[in-house]
C-alpha cells in the first residue's frame, strides 16, 4: 500500500470513529427517560446545562475525537505496551520536569502513588470534586468509620447517575472487596441507589459511600451531604474511601489541606 493510500485509509477509519463517538453523545443525551440526567424534555436535577449544552459539547469534541483516532490507528505498539503498568513511571520521566501536582484517578491510587516522587504533590478527581462542591472535611472524617464496621453493618453506595455498570463496578464490585479485605472480611451488607434516588430515611446505615457527583450540581450534592450530617449517619466518596483503604488518603489531601482547616 502506497504512502498516500495509507493516509487515506487512516483518515477514513478516523472519521468514521469520530463520527460513531460523535453520534453516541447524541444518542445518550436523547435516550428517554432518563431520571435525574439531562434529556430533551428536561434538564433533570442540572441548573446549568440543558440538551441544547449537550449538543454543543459533542460538536465542540467531534473533530478531536476525529484527531484522536486518527493518531491512535497510527500507534505501532501493541495494546499490551499501550497499556502496560509502568506507563504512570514513564510518563513522569519523559516530562522533562517535575509536575507540579499529579491527579489521577481513585482507582488507580496505589499504583500512581508508588510511581510518584514523594516530593511531588498527589490527589485524585474525587476529592477534588470533593473540594469543589461538597465537603471535604466531612468526607475525611466519614472515611473513618471504615475502620471501625463491625459484623452486620449497612452501607449505602450512592451513585449520582444511571451508568450502565460494568463487569467489576467500581461502585458496587470493588469497593465492597475492598472494604471487606480491609475489615478481615467481617459480615458485612451493601445497598445501591442511583440516579435521584436517595433515602429519606438514612438511619440504618453505618456509613455512606457516595460518588464523586460529577453529573449532579452542587445544591444536590450539598443536600446530600447535609442529610447526612443530620442523621448523625457519616458520609464520604469513593476517592477519600479508596485513598484511606489503601493508605494513600493523608498524602492525597497535602494539595487541599487548606480546605480541612
């Protein structure tokens, strides 16, 4: 195959995979009903975007995702290299220098923090979030409670939006491993809500763990929180709990300690 035929073979495959990406941002933003989450007919519980954001968004992205594609259909590596767990090590050392800050995400907390230099400041998406449009002193002081669950405890897992769950859910696959490796396996019981669901009633649960809440706005997530601060019931989210469970959440709040205070 021609150079040129190359090319215009990668820029097909490109835009087809850029149109496809495109037209799926579509058809979730569409998709009827869907509680709490924008649609056509509703703005769910968002004061501050509507379908019309929507749209807008995946045509602002469609020509990256076009650039995106059309970069990845040129990678000689294979998807094992591509993916390979020393990619957070070798990231850090092609930089030419130190970053600043590392953000990364809450499932990948262990790893990230033994690839980063201790001098170089660590936290994930979730409490940021946290920081952003919560409270993260709360949420620090729910996380522990994980140390302290006992045989036939409740815990509710909230999830903020309706995603379809895959094989191993963070939210209701690993975290509950995780708790119950952390606990030496005691007796414990998970319940699940997501989308607006959320109990009035909160007394039966010794803990809360809730998402980052990045698909709902502030008023909500702040409703929640209070909810709980009044029942006396504690609440954290998936970041601050993942970061205590593997012993990384006090390096992960030097960057937000500020807001502890």
């Amino acid at each position: 195959m021609g150079k040129n035929q190359a090319v215009e073979k990668a820029e097909y495959f490109a835009e087809s995979i850029g149109r496809m990406a495109y037209q799926a941002l579509l058809e979730e933003v569409y998709t009827v009903p869907k509680p709490g989450l924008v649609d056509p007919y509703s703005c769910g519980a968002h004061t501050d975007m509507d379908v019309q954001t929507f749209e807008r968004s995946a045509e602002a992205l469609y020509p990256w995702f076009v650039r995106m594609a059309y970069q990845g259909y040129q990678l000689t590596c294979t998807p094992e290299d591509l993916f390979r767990d020393t990619e957070s090590k070798e990231t850090l050392s092609s930089l030419g220098k130190k970053p600043r800050l590392v953000i990364t995400d809450s499932q990948a907390f262990a790893k990230v923090s033994a690839d980063t230099p201790e001098d170089i400041p660590l936290t994930s998406f979730s409490i940021l979030l946290s920081r952003y449009k919560g409270n993260l002193k709360l949420q620090v002081e729910g996380a522990q409670m994980l140390d302290k669950l006992e045989d036939g405890d409740k815990i509710l897992v909230c999830e903020g939006c309706t995603h379809h769950r895959q094989c191993d859910d963070i939210g209701t696959v690993k975290l509950p491993r995780w708790i119950r490796q952390h606990t030496g396996n005691k007796d414990l019981h998970f319940e699940f809500t997501s989308g607006t669901e959320f109990p009035v009633d909160l007394s039966p649960y010794k803990l809360i763990i809730h998402c980052g809440g990045c698909t709902l706005n502030e008023r909500e997530m702040q409703y929640r929180l209070k909810c709980a601060e009044d029942q006396g019931v504690p609440i954290t989210n998936y970041g601050t709990a993942i970061a205590h469970l593997k012993g990384v959440l006090e390096r992960s709040l030097i960057p937000v300690r500020g807001s502890l205070e």
